[in-house]
C-alpha cells in the first residue's frame, strides 16, 4: 500500500512546529482523508475542522503546500510527489494546530445592513431569473474564508483588519447591492468603513475561491464603480444633500409587488 | 469548579434550519434567545441539502394543493406519521417557503416570475423550491444572515453535555464545553429547543458529518422525553460508492427528478421490476410512458426511479445482491444518455462539481456509480404536533431530531420543508410556554457536577481505549448488523454487543489537553450514539415486518397490525447507560376528512 508522509503545523497562540507523520495512503484520497487517519492513530488531539467533507459546507480550509485549499477537495495524486506539507490559515490567529480563531468574519457579518424589501405581495414576489442570477453566483458563497486569508491587505498587514472587510463581503455587499428587491443602501458604508478602495484588484480571491465565484470581476470591480458613482457624481451627491437619502426608495427597486 | 454562566428565556440547541427558524420566531416574539452550535454558524448539516424544499406553491401545477402534497407524505411514510404535523407541514410550507424571500433568498424562477419547482421521489406534482443543487446552502445563509441582522446571541464550537433539570424535573438549562477551550459553561433557560439533527454518523457509508451523533435523541431520552420510530432508518438510494474515501457522500435526488435513471451492469432500467403494489397504479409500465412524463405529467404515469427513496434503495440493494451491481458495488445512475451537458450543468453544477473532483468522473458523458447510503433517521423525539413540546417539561424539539413527521420513510424535500415549519411552530410553543408562567427553578447543582466529572474521567484514567477504535467498531457493527436489511439474529447479536461498547466507553482514555481536542470531543459524543443505536436496535428487533425506512429479510411485509402503533423508548434513570424502556404508543387518530383525501386520491 502507497504511503505519504504528511507535515502538519502542530502548535498554539504561543507557538509550535511541523511534525511529520507517515500514514497510508489509499487510491483517490483527499489531505483530509490523510489528515482523519493521524487522528485516529497517532495523534487523536490533531486540531481540524471539518463538517460536509463534500465541498459544501467550507470547515477544512487550510493551507496545503502553502496555498489555501479545502482539504476534503484537495486529492492527493494531484499534488508533487513528496512530503505534503498542511498549516492554519495564516490571516487568522491560530487556536491550536490546523483550527484558526475565524471571528473576524463573524464580527464583519454583524456589520452588513440587512436586505430591506418592500413588502411581499400575498402571492410572493415576482423576479425573472436574469435578476435573480447575479446574486445567486455570490450566494454560492460557502464562507471558507479562503479569500479572506488570502487577500495580502489583511494577510500582511494585520491593522487592516480594523477597516476592511475583505473578500467575502465584498461579495455579500454585491449581492444586496445587486439584489432585486433590495432598498437599501449602504454605499458610503462601504467606501468610507469596510475599505473597499483598499482593494487593488491583484484577484488572488477569485482565484482561491474554491466555489470559482468571479469575486473581482463580478462583485469587487462593479461595486467600486457604484461607490464611485454615487460619491463623486454631483448630480447624485446634490440628491444626497435635499433628500439625505444616497439611492434609491422602494419605488426605485427593480421589482415591485404585483398589483 | 466555576465557570461560565448564562442565562437566556430560549436556549436553542443546534443551528441548522430548524434551531435558527425556531429563533426568529422566538426573537421576534421579543424574547431574549441564545443559539448554540457544535461548529461554526453555517456548516450545520442542512448545509448539505440538495435537491429543494417541498411545497405546493402549484407554480408548475396548479393542480397541486395542500392536500396532495399530504397524501403523498402520509404514502411515503407508509402511514406510521403523526398525521397532524403531516398536515400542518403541508398546509404551511408555501409560506415557510415564500417568507425567505423577504429575507433575501433567491430561488430558481419559473418564466413568469415565479418560484421554480422540481419534480422529486413519492411527490405526485413538481414541487421542490430549490437552488441548482445548493438549496441546503440557500435556505441556512438566509436564516443565518435573518438571525446575525436580528442581534441573536451565537455560542460556537460549544457542546452541550446533558440537559439539567431544576428540583422538580423541570427542563432548566444545560451544561456544555466551549470547544477551543475546553472551559465548562452552563445555561439557564426558561424553555430549551432541541435542533441537533440526525444520528447518521454511527454507520460506516454515511451522508452525515461528524456532528451527525445523536445528542439531541439521547439527551431528551436521558431528560425525561420520549424517542419513537428510531428503527426507520433513511438510506438514500444514491451515495457515491468509489472512491472509498468518498463512499457514501449523497448524489442529490434532483438528478432523477432531472431525468436521470438507473441501470444494471447490463444496461438495463431495472426499477421497473420493483414496482410495489400500492404504487402500481401511478408509475409508468414502459420506458416510453415513463419518459414521456418529464415533459407532461398528464402525458404518462411516474417512471419508477422517482418511488420513494426506501423503494429505490431496496430495489438497488437487491440488483447488486443479484450481481447485477457495478465493478465497486454499485448500480449506474445515467443522466449522460440523456440530458444535453449544458443542462447537466446548468441543473446540477454541484454534482458536476464533486464528481469531477473527487471521482475523476464526467457526468456529462459518464455514469455515476451509486448505492445506498444512511442518510436521515425519522425517528426521533415525541413531539406534540403544534406546539413541538417534548414529554419533558420546558422541552421542545424540531427537524431531524423530532420524529412522527415522517413516519416510517421521508419523502425528498420534505426536511427542509420540516425544518421551517416546526422550527417556527417550536419557537412559538417555546414562548406560550414561557407566556403560561409555571417556570422550572434553578438548575441542580449535582447534576451538573455529574455530567462535568462524567465528561473530564478520560483524561483521568492511567490507561484505556483511543475513542477512535471505538466509533470505528461501532459504525462497522451498526452497517452489519441493522443495516438496509434487517434480521433477527443480527439485531440480537447487535444488543449484546451494544453493552459491551457501554462499558468500552467507562474505559476510555484521552490523549493531550482539553483545547480543540477531536479526540476528548469525540468521547463526549460517543455515549449519545450508543444510546441512539440502543433505542434503533431495540425498535428494529421488535418491529417484526418491514415498513418504510426498516426492512426485515425474516419479515418482508407489512403487517397492518403494525402499522397502528410507534414503538415508543423511555429510560428510567438520569444515567446514559440507564436501560430503555419500550412501549406501544398508538397512531394519533385521524380525523375523518384527512382519512378521506387518503381515500379519494389513490
């Protein structure tokens, strides 16, 4: 039987190493496969999240061989011949081995003003699947945070995370942006606290994104030029003045109830 | 010892569909809610869920209502359903369903504007609201970006031990474990809501997750409630079967409903050999007929690959059985021959997705390979149709762990479904509860300290077992031994040797410290899904015929006496190695109109 050898980041906030473990390795293996086999053998306190390990759920996220990868979809045969080395997420602190402390992400979410429509029509609302079908790409999100981790404003510099949201909510700010029964607005949040001008572009988040969601192209681009838009716009900031409203008012949005 | 504490008038435990529908509802009834969750917010199982929700909406047919939708409940059941929650589920699921909506879920739309719908095993018209192959994904972010937006109080990666009782045996809290920390922290609520899921995670070729244990089954049987229909035991037709390392992950329904069909190593639509008496008159003879249907379903009668799942999942562990199966042990599950790739695609990106990855398969132009897979228990606790109150003062419980909505046999989409409709009933019963007055007291002291030194033993123990050989065995024995087809001398050999993983557990020793440590969490888990198997092996050892979700080769048919009762488990010590107790519990009555949609739409 085939065998791998595995270095796996083992530690805590106050520090650790690699340890390395030789196990078993079976045809069409994934890293978490490896990964549950060390567990149930050498090494039953081996830290790792995991949930769905079908891709659908984001728990197992770590870095292989030093890029951000689910490790439940992560097979083995397509890796290097080698040593595969596993760590934590680097962006987030570490809580102990390969499980990072996420809340950052959590915080942010608290942030999002949330979806304001108007109110439903007793038969539900009426939207066309071309208006439902640009946010459905962000909703495929499965919040792995692999974008968020990395995504060099916050994975290098750390202070960032005071003002940036990141990735993934650029994507959900698109989505209610986008949304069709959306009337909210939540432009100058934005621009002015989740740091959307922070972003330039190097599209390291669509690239990770293990759901292949166009993050940059997508949601980041055309939401920074609605910011844009709205800001420096002098017809739209003189509306802002008289109205104290930045966009649009129910009747603005794109559905409106059945009559 | 001291350690957290917190008070909330509504604890939820569990936070997949049915604990964060419970909590809107209990939220926006002005109450102060704490949600706890063994993960992260968002991974909970329902995450997983495929196929859609089930409702009749009657966007694609109008000539589907309430009333069909629960006929079909009831028929897929095989009648052992709490009537009553399978007609307050058909009755509300349209507005569970549209309510997402205005928190901002996005369904797939019919031309006009409307919700899409899908056709599903055992459901006579469309009526899946669903997402591509992700509506699992849809219908949790909704309720999880609903309770974030509403400012509910969310315990992550937080245990719950044992539920605690105050003097009187009122349901006053719980004691749990943080997860990162491994730190104690107990909670007082004036009423607790059981939302922990399944049990699925005691077999081997499972769709479940490691948080699939059983908790909330054991944890209200071990606090005083009741556990009913455990032995009906949902094994999907279709899990993935190679590779191995991705054996039993669940292949979504919605590619028959889609148009995909099954075969036998020779090429042949095999289902059509398995057509069960009652459902002859509604399933399609030929294949013509059968695909005729797709398109109008007035045109021809059902093709057989949509029975409902139990009828699938014998039918394919008998062509197998008959070496009949594919080189891995499995039947070929065919939409390639049939629908374009763009469809495949566009219908079923996730499966597209998985195969590609995972099995190097391309099912735009390859057969899967698929086989049974456990996937769902329709047992659960003994719930109180409207309100999801439990036998055990101040709790209520609902989804997966509730049992009665589904009888012996779960039709596809009816457990979202399921989710938002008893988790709001749960949230709302949880408040006139707490509206009534006649509140539990303060926790009681012993038993927290009982279940804390219970949970610290395997780090003290000089030597002992690893959990993980323990789990191994026990998910081998339970596959072998009450399993898809079951038989009395297995099931006898299956309680013996059920005492003997009682006391391997008393024998557990832990490795390492008490933060995030898988294999400390793992042993906390494990005295949950003994009990669990106990309460199924006992239910599927008395349960001589075959009904639904439980089969048994000494006893292939139904037997209509039977069919009038669940078998129902108590225990009479506070102790999770305390025996159980079984008893008849009769079928709620039904009332006559009901009786008679059950009549007229044979």
């Amino acid at each position: 039987m085939a065998e791998v050898t595995m270095r796996v980041w083992r530690g805590d906030a106050n520090g650790g190493d690699f340890e390395n473990y030789t196990v078993a390795q079976n045809e069409g293996e994934v890293v978490l496969d490896v990964i549950h086999r060390i567990q149930a053998t050498e090494a039953p306190d081996l830290a790792c999240r995991w949930n769905c390990k079908a891709g659908k759920c984001g728990s197992c996220a770590a870095e292989v061989n030093g890029k951000p990868r689910l490790m439940c979809m992560t097979r083995l045969d397509t890796l290097p011949e080698g040593p595969v080395t596993v760590t934590p997420m680097k962006t987030f602190p570490i809580i102990r081995d390969l499980v990072t402390d996420v809340s950052f992400n959590f915080a942010q979410a608290e942030k999002v003003p949330a979806l304001l429509p108007p109110p439903m029509p007793e038969n539900g609302y009426v939207m066309f699947q071309e208006d439902v079908q640009r946010g459905q790409e962000f909703r495929k999100c499965i919040e792995c945070f692999m974008c968020q981790d990395v995504c060099h404003v916050i994975r290098d510099h750390e202070g960032n995370k005071q003002h940036y949201a990141g990735p993934r909510f650029f994507i959900r700010y698109a989505e209610l942006e986008m949304h069709p029964l959306d009337t909210n607005d939540r432009r100058d949040l934005i621009r002015e606290e989740m740091g959307l001008g922070y972003c330039n572009i190097t599209k390291c988040c669509t690239e990770v994104c293990p759901e292949h969601i166009k993050i940059t192209d997508n949601a980041i681009i055309p939401l920074k030029e609605r910011v844009v838009d709205a800001h420096y716009d002098p017809v739209a900031w003189l509306g802002r003045k008289i109205r104290r409203k930045t966009k649009r008012s129910a009747s603005d949005a794109t559905v409106q109830p059945a009559p | 010892m001291t350690y957290e504490h917190h008070d909330y008038d509504v604890l939820i435990i569990g936070a997949g569909g049915a604990g964060l529908r419970a909590a809107i509802e209990a939220k926006q009834r002005g109450l102060k809610v704490g949600i706890v969750t063994k993960s992260l917010l968002g991974k909970a199982h329902t995450v997983m869920a495929e196929g859609g929700m089930a409702a009749a909406m009657g966007n694609v047919y109008p000539e589907d209502n309430w009333m069909v939708h629960f006929r079909d409940t009831m028929r897929g059941g095989k009648y052992l359903n709490n009537n009553r929650m399978a007609e307050l589920h058909a009755k509300e699921s349209p507005a569970r369903v549209l309510e997402l909506e205005q928190w901002g879920a996005l369904f797939d739309r019919t031309k006009d504007g409307k919700i899409l719908q899908r056709d599903f095993g055992g459901h006579r018209y469309a009526r899946l609201a669903h997402v591509g192959d992700r509506t699992g994904l849809e219908l949790i972010r909704t309720l999880q970006q609903k309770v974030v937006s509403m400012g509910t109080d969310v315990f992550m990666e937080c245990k719950i031990l044992k539920l605690v009782h105050d003097a009187n045996g009122k349901v006053a809290g719980c004691v749990a474990y943080r997860r990162p920390t491994g730190e104690f922290v107990t909670f007082g609520a004036k009423a607790v809501i059981l939302a922990t899921g399944g049990a699925g995670k005691s077999w081997k070729f499972t769709s479940n997750s490691w948080e699939g244990t059983g908790d909330g089954h054991a944890m209200a049987l071990w606090a005083g409630a009741k556990l009913i229909d455990m032995e009906c035991i949902q094994f999907h037709p279709t899990g993935m079967v190679w590779p191995l390392s991705v054996r039993g992950l669940l292949v979504t329904e919605g590619v028959r409903g889609d148009g995909g069909v099954l075969r036998n190593s020779e090429g042949k639509r095999f289902m059509f050999n398995y057509v069960a008496p009652m459902f002859r008159d509604e399933t399609a003879e030929s294949e013509e007929e059968a695909d005729k249907w797709y398109d109008d379903h007035t045109a021809g009668r059902r093709p057989p690959e949509l029975l409902p799942r139990d009828e699938v999942a014998r039918a394919i562990n008998a062509e197998v059985k008959a070496g009949r199966g594919t080189p891995h042990g499995g039947v070929y599950l065919d939409i390639a021959t049939r629908r374009s790739p763009e469809f495949i695609r566009r219908r079923l990106p996730s499966m597209y997705h998985q195969f590609m990855e995972l099995a190097g398969v391309d099912i735009t132009t390859e057969a899967m390979e698929i086989g049974p897979t456990c996937h769902y228990i329709m047992g659960g606790v003994q719930v109180v149709a409207d309100t999801a109150a439990t036998a055990a003062p101040g709790l209520f419980a609902a989804g997966e762990v509730a049992g009665g909505m589904h009888g012996a046999n779960r039709l596809g989409g009816n457990s979202l479904s399921d989710l938002v409709v008893f988790g709001k009933r749960a949230g709302a019963g949880a408040a006139e509860y707490i509206e009534a007055g006649d509140l539990a007291g303060p926790m009681n002291q012993d038993e927290i300290d009982a279940a804390i030194a219970e949970a610290l033993a395997p780090f003290e123990r000089e030597s002992g077992e690893n959990p993980y050989d323990i789990q191994r065995d026990l998910q081998e024995m339970m596959q072998a031994n009450v399993g898809i087809i079951r038989t009395q001398s297995e099931l006898d050999d299956a309680k013996v040797q059920l005492e003997n993983f009682t006391e391997r557990v008393k024998n557990i020793k832990v490795k390492g410290g008490r933060a995030y440590n898988p294999g400390w969490n793992l042993a906390t888990d494990l005295p949950a899904m003994i009990t669990v198997c106990k309460a199924v092996t006992i239910g599927a050892s008395l349960r001589k015929e075959s009904r639904g979700g439980h089969t048994r080769e000494d006893f292939p048919s139904a037997d209509p006496e039977f069919g009038k009762f669940n078998f129902a488990h108590s225990t009479n010590g506070g102790d999770w190695d305390s025996e159980i107790v079984t008893e008849e519990s009769p079928l709620l009555p039904m009332p006559d109109e009901l009786k008679a949609l059950l009549e007229e739409a044979k």
